[in-house]
C-alpha cells in the first residue's frame, strides 16, 4: 500500500492510472476505522482496479471545537486495517495541505442541507461539501463509496456532484450494525459501557416503527412520540431531533408513505449518535 500526502502526487498517481485505463475507486473518510468502513472499502476493491482510501478529520465540518478535539484518532491501527483490507492508495494529507494560509472558498449547498444535521450543526454540510469536492479534485476516482448511515450527507453529496458536474458515481453501502442493531461510528468509541449497552435501542426502536407502519399509515407525530418516549424512558439518551422526510428531496412528511425515510440524533452524554430507516 502507498501512502501519499500531497495533493500533487495523488492527482499525479490518478492520471497515470487513469491512462493506463484503470478504474478507481475512493472512499473518503476521517479515519478511526472499523467494520463499516471495511465495508466500504470492499465494495470499492470488488468494483475497481483500483481503490484509494483518504484520512482526513475535516475541521471545517465541525462545529464545535470540543467534538473536533475529541474525534478518536488512531493513525497507526487504521494503516493496518486498510493495508488488510487490499487498498492500493493511503492519502493522508495533513490540514495545512488541504487549508493552505489564504484558503477562502466555501461551498453553499442549498435547501437539502437545511433541516435535521444542517439544522442542528450549522455548517456543516458546507464543511462536508467543501472537503469532499476538494478530495474529489485530488483523487478523481471513476466513483465513490458512502456509507448510509449518513442519509443526509449521501444527498448532500450527490446535489453536489451533480451541481458541480462532477464526473464521479456516488455509491451508496447500506449501514453496518453490530449484533445488538447499533449503527457502527467511530464515535461509538466514545461510549461507556452502560451507553453501549443502551444505544441498540435506537435501532430497535426504528425497526418496531418500520414493522408497524408496514401495516398502517403512520403519523409522524406518532412516530415522534413513540421514539422519543422510548428512548428517554428506558435509556440515559436525549433525542435531539426525530424527522420522518420523503426520500428524495428530504423535505418533512406528516404520514408516512414507501418512499419515506425516518432520521434520528441521539445524545448519550457528550456522544452524539445518528441513524436512520427507510421504510
Ligand atoms: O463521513 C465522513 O466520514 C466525512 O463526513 C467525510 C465524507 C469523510 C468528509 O469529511
């Protein structure tokens, strides 16, 4: 596995690739690795020549400073794991070659970005947008590879490539759970065992939802109200937000319908988790 650092070297190893015909598969990331992303990972070796796997915790995206400080990293583990998992190329770049003194463009994303994650952490999907272009210049991959967990950052990505004409296939993975349902995140690192042990229940609690507007139309007022009675009952977890939104355009929805999508952030003390079902 080659690690490359600068964005020179990555846009001049993804030429030459691409002249010699090969296809390139690239999954962005902000390291911390685990079982979801190697899902990622194999998705991208299984459908191209070649894959690279980017490491960069983008500060732009965070806005607050104290997650930024606590995101886990963990360099040294996350090269083996992508050195098992068959990657040709490591970018690491650090933030002065991805921010360089003098940086001052910002990508906008429209009304897709506003609710939910874009409402609860202003900036954000700007952040995310602005990264993900950048790499995408550096890499230029015949596609790229996101988990579904992040529902909204999925749409986000694909308004912006589209927007930009951005010539690149989005791929969506399904999310990875543990045995108990819990979506895998890096932030589960962060978690105390009680919360670990507490957290599955986000997921058992949308499943049961899915299962019973399967049969009936249900309210989103209804759905609201029985994720979050659930969830502040039985565990130490505050619902910040539960919106059910139509697949594709995100907007929210007042019953639900196929095609609908419910999208939930949980905190467990400082540790923010999210998920989502589509029904
Ligand atoms: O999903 C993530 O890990 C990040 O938002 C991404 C896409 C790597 C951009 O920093």
């Amino acid at each position: 596995m080659r690690i490359i650092r600068s964005v020179s070297e990555i846009q001049e190893w993804s030429s030459a690739e691409r002249r010699a015909g090969k296809s390139i598969g690239f999954v962005p990331t902000m390291g911390a690795l685990h079982l979801g992303h190697a899902e990622l990972f194999r998705r991208s070796v299984a459908e191209n020549q070649r894959t690279v796997v980017s490491i960069f915790v983008n500060s732009l995206q965070f806005n607050n400073a104290s997650d930024l400080e606590a995101y886990p990293r963990q360099l040294e583990q996350d090269l083996l794991i992508a050195e098992r998992e068959n990657i040709d190329v490591l970018f690491v770049p650090n933030p002065e070659e991805m921010y360089p003194e003098g940086f001052s463009s910002i990508i906008s994303v429209g009304s897709i970005a506003k609710n939910m994650e874009g409402l609860h952490r202003p900036g954000h999907f700007d952040g995310v947008a602005t990264v993900v272009v950048k790499l995408l210049n550096a890499v230029a991959p015949t596609g790229s590879y996101f988990g579904e967990k992040d529902f909204q950052q999925v749409a986000v990505i694909r308004q912006v490539v589209r927007d930009l004409n951005i010539s690149c296939e989005i791929v969506s993975v399904p999310t990875v759970r543990d045995e108990y349902g819990l979506a895998l995140s890096s932030r589960n690192a962060r978690l105390t065992p009680d919360q670990l042990a507490q957290a599955p229940q986000i997921y058992v609690l949308l499943d049961e939802i899915t299962k019973m507007s399967r049969t009936t139309k249900m309210s989103s007022r209804t759905i609201q109200e029985h994720f979050t009675n659930g969830i502040e009952s039985s565990t130490a977890g505050t619902v910040e937000y539960i919106e059910i939104v139509d697949s594709l355009t995100l907007n929210p929805i007042a019953t639900t319908y196929e095609g609908t999508t419910i999208c939930v952030a949980v905190w467990f003390d400082d540790v923010r988790l999210i998920d989502n079902v589509s029904i």
